[in-house]
C-alpha cells in the first residue's frame, strides 16, 4: 500500500512538468482522467500545488507576451529615433542654409547701397555736366558778340604794337646809358677795393698798436694793481686787481678755506642772485660779493690765459657734511670757443664730478653748446659747462639742481669755486 502511494506521487509531479506542453483543454482532460484514475485522497491534497503551477504557467505566458510587446515597442522607439536624428540633420542644413542666405541678402544689400550711392554720384556729375553744357550753350550764344569785340581788340593790338616798337627805341637808347653807368660803377669798384686795401692796413696798425699798449699794460702792473690776490694773503676780502683785456675790477680773495690768496669765481650761499641769464651776462658777470655772485667768464678767460690757475672747490650739503674737490690746473678758452672748460688732475673727500664738464662749452639759454639734443639750460634754468647734462651744477636752482654726484645726489646749501696762480 505504502509503494503504491509513492507511485502515485510520482505520476502527480510528472503530470505537473507535463502540464506546462499542454493546453487548457488538455490539462483539463488530464486531470479529469488522474481524479478518475486516483479517487483517492493523495489527488486531492496535491490539487493546490497542481492549481498554483497553472497560474505560474499562465503569468509566464503572460510575461513572454509582454517582453515580446516591449521589444516591439523598443524597435519602434529606435525607428523613430533614428527619423528624428534624420529631422534633425535636415533642420541644422536647413539652419546652415539659412544663415548663408541672411549673410547673401546683407551682402547684396550692402552691394546696393554701394549701387545707389554710384548713382547718386553719377546724377550729381550729370547735373554739373549739364550745367556746364547749360553754360557752354550761353557762351555759344553771346560768341558772335565776342567777335565783334575781337575785331575791336585786334585794331587795339595793332596800334599797341606801334607804341611797343616806339618803347623798343627808346629801350636801346636806355641800354646805351645803362652801360655807360656800369662802366662807371667797374671805376668806383676799383677805387673802392684800393680804399678797403688800405684800410685792412690800417686795421693790422691798430692791432699792432693794441698789442704794443698789452706789453705796457703788463709792465706797468708792478706800479698798478696787481694781477691776482696773492699781495693780499694777509688781508682777505674784497680788493681792486687788474688783468690785461679787461682793466681793473673787484674780486673777493679768500685765505681761510683752503691757503691765502684765492679767488672766489663763484659763490652760492643761500642768496637769492638769479642764476637763469643770458650768454651775455654770464661773459660779463653779475651777482653780489657778500652773497651769490658769478665773476664772468670773459675776466675768467683773461685770467687763467696770463698763467697757470689751479682750482679748490668747497661744497657743504644741505645734512651740514663738508666737501672738496681740488684740480691742479683750470683754464677757460676764450669767447670763439665758447668759453670752453679745462681740468687737471682731480683729488678730494668726493667724486670727481666736474670732471664731466671737462672740455665742453658755456651754454645759457641763448647759446647752446652741451652735448645734448635739448638745451640743457633751459631744461635746468642755469648756465653751466654741460655735457649730457651734468653730474654737477653749481650754478642751478636750490633744492633741485644744486647738486653734486657721486654714488648719490649731494643736494647743497652752499658752494664755492677758488683760483688761485699754481706757479707762484
């Protein structure tokens, strides 16, 4: 009984893996034939399992139903995609086109304003061409007046033409006259020349007479003035000195700052003297001995021209630090050299700073002279040796220009220059 049963359940569970070949009817059938088959109770407790296989059969089939839809759905999808990928290649062509168009109309308008302003040109030339032709007609008109009237001229010309040969006449009698006069002129040429020849000699006698009164002038000065401050080592200050070329004149000997009997040629101590002068004053000199004051560079020139001159420069900067610089030999040439500066060997407490100005020309704001392509007085409102412009400058503006280089600007309060005759 019990084998039985086992075999039972096994015809059950291999009807339940046929069940899912077969169809509803079928099934049906099967199972109406297992309940006659079994009548008994194992059938009927297996019944549920038997009914839940169906339905998990029936929601398969269902599923297979539904996943076939969905890739039908999914190829469609894709169909319509690729169409509107299609649509959409097309719209931006069409767009690209489109632009080309827009840029072909704004092309051609431009073409036509271009077009219209020829013709607006063109009508204006053939208005004034017509009314040219308007005006030629109105000469056309009046042009038979016109040659009566040249017919009158032509009358006039003639008898012009009579008085002109009457005034050729009267021309060639000129003439004739016109070179008895430069005839005459060739004799006053030559006589004037004779006049000049003599006067040039007179000229060199007058040199020579000039140089005659210099050689007395030079031995005379043991009973004068004398030439330098050296008599007045003892006794600084301002003193009357006279020197060959230019007479007698007052300079300022000094004997503290560096030995007796120097002369002061220029001088800033705080003054308020206007250093932005002519050339014509800075020959000649200006300025006041007991403040700033500049020699001149004409009683310069004589000076150191006489003998050999060295040159002491003192300076004290605005922090209160004192300086010198000293030269052995300082001359200035004269005027046709446009005063130019001549220095010695240098020796100091600071840079040689002047040795820039060595060999250059005065230049003021009316005689340009430095090295660069501007007026360096102008630009510095002084007077000085400039080169390209300068290192130092004792003649410019406190504060600002009045300064000395070295590694830095030595901006001053005061300055001095000093000569003195090296040989004596």
């Amino acid at each position: 009984m019990g084998r039985t049963k086992i075999n039972l359940v096994l015809l059950i569970i291999l009807k339940l893996f046929l069940v899912g070949t077969t169809t509803g009817e079928e099934t049906y059938e099967n199972d109406r034939q297992i309940e006659e088959q079994c009548h008994s109770e194992i059938y009927k407790s297996v019944k549920p399992l038997l009914d839940y296989f169906k339905q998990v059969r029936n929601e398969l089939d269902q599923s297979e139903i539904k996943e076939k839809h969905i890739s039908e759905i999914n190829a469609d999808l894709m169909i319509k995609y690729r169409e509107i990928v299609a649509i959409h290649e097309k719209l931006m062509k069409e767009a690209f086109q489109l632009d080309e168009y827009k840029n072909e109309i704004i092309r051609k308008e431009n073409d036509l304003q271009l077009c219209q302003s020829k013709v607006d040109k063109l009508e204006s030339e053939i208005n004034s061409q017509q009314t040219t032709i308007n005006l030629n007609w109105f000469h056309c008109l009046h042009l038979s007046d016109k040659s009566n009237k040249l017919e009158i001229c032509e009358d006039q010309l003639k008898m012009l033409n009579s008085s002109v040969i009457e005034k050729d006449e009267k021309i060639s009698g000129y003439s004739a006259t016109i070179q008895n006069i430069a005839e005459h002129q060739k004799t006053i040429s030559l006589k004037l020349e004779e006049r000049q020849t003599m006067l040039f000699k007179k000229d060199k006698d007058i040199e020579i007479c000039q140089a005659e009164i210099v050689k007395l002038n030079r031995t005379s000065h043991n009973n004068n003035n004398p030439p330098s401050c050296l008599p007045f080592g003892e006794h600084p200050g301002v003193h009357e000195i006279e020197v060959s070329g230019v007479g007698s004149f007052d300079v300022l000997c000094d004997s503290q700052l560096a030995g007796p009997c120097w002369i002061v040629i220029q001088q800033r101590i705080g003054g308020k003297e206007n250093f932005t002068r002519d050339w014509a004053t800075y020959r000649k000199g200006f300025g006041s001995m007991d403040s700033d004051f500049f020699l001149g560079l004409e009683k310069m020139y004589r000076l150191t021209s006489l003998q050999q001159y060295e040159l002491y420069i003192h300076l004290v900067t605005l922090s209160g630090s004192i300086f010198y610089a000293r030269y052995d030999d300082f001359e200035i040439s004269d005027e046709d050299h446009g005063y130019a500066l001549s220095l010695g060997e240098f020796r100091g407490n600071i840079e040689n700073a002047m040795r820039d100005s060595d060999k250059m020309k005065f230049t003021t704001f009316d005689r340009d002279n430095d090295a660069s392509s501007d007026n360096c007085a102008v630009w510095f409102n002084s007077g000085w040796w400039y080169n390209n412009c300068f290192k130092c400058n004792l003649n410019g503006l406190y504060g600002k220009d009045l300064v000395w280089w070295s590694e830095t600007a030595n901006y001053l309060k005061e300055a001095k220059m000093l000569i003195r005759p090296k040989d004596e």
